[in-house]
C-alpha cells in the first residue's frame, strides 16, 4: 500500500497501514503520532525522530523511545574551568580572580542553577560573609562572560558582601547547624525561577563565572556547583 493510500485519523494523529508499509518520517508527522498494522495489531509510536513500538498485538510493551538523552552537567566551578581545577575558593584573592566552567568548542551548556556551599565554624551571622568577623571588601559577583570579559551582571552591580546578600538574589538560603560543630550555609539559585535558564555556547567562549577579589582565609570550605545539561 503507497503512504498516500494511507488512512489519515488527523484528530488523533493516527495513521493505518500494514506491516508491510514504510512509515513516514517526513516534516508533516508530528511526534507522539501512532501507526497502527491493521495486519498485525502491532501499535508504534513516532519520536520526532524514528518510529518505535508500543504495543504487540494490541498489548502494552516495555519500550526505548529512540530519543537521544541529554547528558546532564554537575560540576563544581574551578579556578581553570575544568573538571581538574581547583573547586575550593577559600585563597586571598588580591585581584579579581575567576572559577568558572565553560563548554569545549562544538558544546553547549543549559545551566539550571547554581549551589553555592560555605562551610565554617559556628559564627555564621548576616551581617558577615561565611563565619569571618565582617562583611567583605568586594564581595562576590556572579557573571555570564565571552573571553573573560562580562556579558551579563547576574548580581546586578550589587556583589554579595555578607550571608544575607545571597537571599537578595534567591529566597532558597539556608543555615545548617547541628548543635555543635561547623555550620553549614546553602544557597539554591535557580535561574529559571528568575527569568530562563544560562546558555553557554562553546564556540564563543562563553563561560558562567563567580568572581572572586577578597581574602577568604579561614573559611573551611567553599564551593560553587552548576547543575544543568548538555543541550
């Protein structure tokens, strides 16, 4: 049987043929489209991109839709943008100094959000940064950047000076205490719930960046990880 003598269902997006029939995968199928073998009750399913079957002979099978999986990206930010930097930024940073990530050429990256971790000992305040004894100089920006040089100001000309300055830019800050011990502040910085998601395209240079211009010595631990996928 030709396509063209195929029965169209449009409403339902259903096409009917044979087992014999080449199924189409032109422009005009649109994904989540079924064909159905009259002759063999066998159902499939377009992907968008290639045809896979969903039902043997009218019953429910276990199936792999053919769709390509998007590898996700968790990765903590490092002083070279590699998987091999160094991640912990708590140096004495006298000039402006980058962690950062940013995609080889040919890649791109959708970043979600970003974690930021601080971990100090217990005299975490809001009016301090980490548990040092005051607000910083600086203070921390958060930049999109081509080449190194800034392309978008995430923290809007305002750097993050104290732990209270990370709830200006997200409502998901948290102290973690546990009676004794080091404390723990956690921010969850979600770009979509501000706006969309960042994207980073290799081929330009494209980097997300935190910098970094004060002196972080004491602090037991801090850490920048970026959570999103390779589109």
């Amino acid at each position: 049987m030709a396509i063209e003598d195929l029965k169209l269902a449009e409403q339902n997006r259903i096409i009917y043929g044979l087992s014999t029939d080449i199924k189409p995968t032109d422009s005009t199928v649109l994904p989540g489209t079924k064909f159905i073998e009259t002759d063999t009750n066998d159902w499939y399913q377009f992907s968008g991109i290639s045809w896979y079957k969903v039902k043997e002979n009218g019953k429910e099978i276990i199936v792999d839709s053919g769709v390509p999986h998007k590898a996700i990206i968790s990765r903590h930010l490092s002083d070279d943008g590699t998987t091999s930097g160094g991640k912990n930024a708590i140096g004495n940073y006298a000039s402006p100094t980058r962690f950062y990530i940013q995609p080889a050429a040919g890649e791109v990256f959708i970043i979600r959000r970003i974690i930021v971790e601080i971990e100090d000992g217990p005299t975490m305040r809001a009016e301090r940064y980490g548990g040092l004894p005051a607000a910083l100089p600086n203070g921390v920006i958060a930049q999109k950047a081509t080449n190194g040089v800034q392309t978008l100001d995430l923290t809007d000309g305002i750097p993050v000076k104290t732990n209270a300055g990370w709830g200006r830019l997200c409502y998901d800050v948290d102290i973690k205490t546990w009676g004794a011990g080091d404390e723990l502040l956690l921010v969850r910085w979600t770009f979509g719930a501000s706006g969309t998601d960042i994207e980073l395209i290799g081929d330009n240079n494209d980097s997300l960046d935190i910098v970094l211009n004060d002196d972080f010595t004491g602090i037991i631990k801090q850490n920048f990880l970026v959570q999103g996928y390779i589109d």
